[in-house]
C-alpha cells in the first residue's frame, strides 16, 4: 500500500487490516500520522510494517518492498494510493509542478508495480488496485498534470491487467469523485456549494466508501474482474 | 538431467520446453530463437521459467529471465544453476 498514512490511502490500510490482512505501507513524510496507522493495523491482530519511501525514486521503492517481503513474507496485494497535487492553471504552471506530479502519481504506480510483477507471474497469482480519480476520467481545470497523471494510471493498468491475465494477476482501478479529505475541506463555501451541485447523491464521499469498494475488489468476490475503472463519484460528472 | 542429442541439450529439457512453448521438439533447435523463430510470446520466457524451478527445483532471478531466448542459454543457464555458478 503506497500513500497509506493519510486520506484514502490511510482509510484502505484499515479496511484491509480489518479483513484480515498483514499490511505494509509506505508513506512520504507524516511520521507520526504513520505511526498511529501502524498502531490501528495492530489492532486488528495483525502485522504491520511501514517505511517513509519516495515512490517516484525505483531504487527506493524496490528497496522498501523487498524489506516488506522480509518483514511480512510475500506480497499478494498492492494498493497504489500515494498522489500528490500541484494544481495551477496550465498558463502559469512551471515544469517542476508538471513533472512531480507525474513522477509521484503515475511514475510512482510503474515503480511498485514494475517491481512486484516478476515474482506475481512466477507465483501466477496476485492483485493490483491503483487510485485514479475522476479527474482523470473526464479532466479537470487548473489539474492538467493530475489530470494527465490519473489517467494515465487508467490506460497503464487496462494494458497491464491485458499482459498479466492469463497468470491469474488481476489489475483494477478505482476512480474516486470528491471525497471528505483534507483536499475537499479546503473548499470554499461557494465552491463547495458548485460541487454539491454537480453531484446527484449531493454529498461528496467518504474515504471509507473508497475504502469498502478496495477491499471488494481485492476479494475472492472479485475474481472475474480485471482491466476496470469503477468511479465512486456520487454519479458526479463534470 | 540424462539423455543429450548430438547438440548437448538434454532431450528431457528439450520436451519440457517445447510442450510449455507447444511447439514440436524438433523446431527447438539450440539456436532457434523463442520469439523471432518459433513465434512465441515474448512471456512465455517466464512461462519456461517456472517450469524449470518446479522441474529442477531451482530458482532463478529476474535479470536471468532476459536469458531466456533460445535452448541454448536455457540450457546453460540450468547448468550453472544445478552447478551453484549461476544466478
């Protein structure tokens, strides 16, 4: 799990601990936000493992995989989570907003996943879920680069759960719309009221829902589904 | 490994490979490659892979997966496995 102490990712490393996981998370630089993760994992019963990680740099996600094998034993479950923002309209965006976000959101899912996938086909079974976001479904102003970086991870993993199929590997994405975190909170009423009103459930989500909808799909009740993108909106579009 | 033909190549290995390719044993000559001579999937080299670990009970990394191109290097590569040499 990548992006696991914070927002949805952090809401996923519970649901899955609370299915009966052992859980190994990375997360960028909220340690302590991490550490209380870890804690709710162990209460649970289960084994936990987590290491700060930069997800855009491959030796370091290599590295803190093969220490989460050591700790845990074989992976058999990746989440993608980990993403960041650097929203700007693309007019005034400067390279470095362009490229960090790429390298965190969608160079960051090729890292973890070009670095599990030998030992998947070699054992011919495993499962994938990467984060997108509406965003990259149907593109959002002032979010090019996020936008670009989601959809990509769409298009990425249609083409890998193509490639990975007939070893039993299952790969699937889960869209979300505007769900209760720190980002959505930062809203302004007026712009908060525009989102409502675009959203026919009239309530943006919660990252417990997101979270349900990753154990689901991880799940033996999941296992004649691959190369999907299941939004979770509220039927919001834009 | 027991029986070689004139090449070397145990005829055994031979099979193995060829029934996981599904390919007839006489198109998996010692050079004919994989992908380019005999069509196969550019995946099936991990395919021949796990076959061989589970056979031969050993186990090989992923850079020695780009090895795997023609009977050839299978071949080698097994042998300095077996040997402790290799990997």
């Amino acid at each position: 799990m990548t992006g696991g102490s914070r927002g949805i990712g952090r809401a996923i490393v519970q649901q899955l601990a609370a299915d009966g996981y052992d859980v190994a998370f990375c997360y960028r630089q909220s340690s302590g936000a991490a550490e209380e993760v870890a804690r709710q994992v162990q209460e649970h019963g289960r084994r936990v493992f987590q290491q700060a990680c930069d997800v855009a740099d491959f030796s370091a996600v290599q590295h803190c995989l093969q220490e989460a094998e050591q700790a845990l034993g074989p992976l058999s479950v990746i989440v993608n989570a980990a993403g960041i923002i650097r929203d700007s309209p693309l007019v005034l965006m400067d390279e470095e907003a362009w490229h960090a976000v790429i390298a965190t959101n969608l160079t960051g899912t090729f890292n973890v996943c070009r670095n599990v996938i030998f030992n998947f086909m070699k054992r011919k079974s495993g499962c994938i879920v990467n984060l997108s976001s509406v965003a990259g479904v149907y593109g959002n102003p002032g979010q090019t680069n996020y936008s670009a970086s989601k959809s990509g991870i769409i298009s990425f993993s249609k083409a890998l759960a193509k490639e990975v199929g007939s070893f039993g590997i299952r790969v699937n994405v889960v869209a979300p719309g505007a769900i209760d975190t720190e980002m959505v909170r930062q809203l302004d009423a007026k712009q908060a009221e525009r989102l409502l009103q675009a959203i026919p459930l009239r309530r943006v989500g919660q990252a417990a829902e997101v979270a349900d909808l990753v154990s689901f799909l991880v799940s033996d009740r999941a296992q004649y589904i691959t190369g999907q993108t299941i939004q979770i909106d509220g039927g919001l579009s834009f | 490994m027991s029986q070689t033909n004139q090449q070397g190549v145990p005829e055994e290995l031979r099979q193995l490979v060829a029934d996981v390719m599904d390919v007839e044993e006489e198109s998996v000559t010692d050079e004919a490659h994989f992908i380019e001579d005999l069509g196969v999937d550019s995946l099936m080299a991990l395919e021949i892979m796990v076959a061989l670990e589970k056979r031969y009970r050993v186990k090989f990394t992923e850079p020695e997966l780009r090895k795997i191109t023609c009977m050839r290097n299978v071949y080698e590569l097994l042998e300095a496995k077996q040997a402790g040499t290799g990997g």
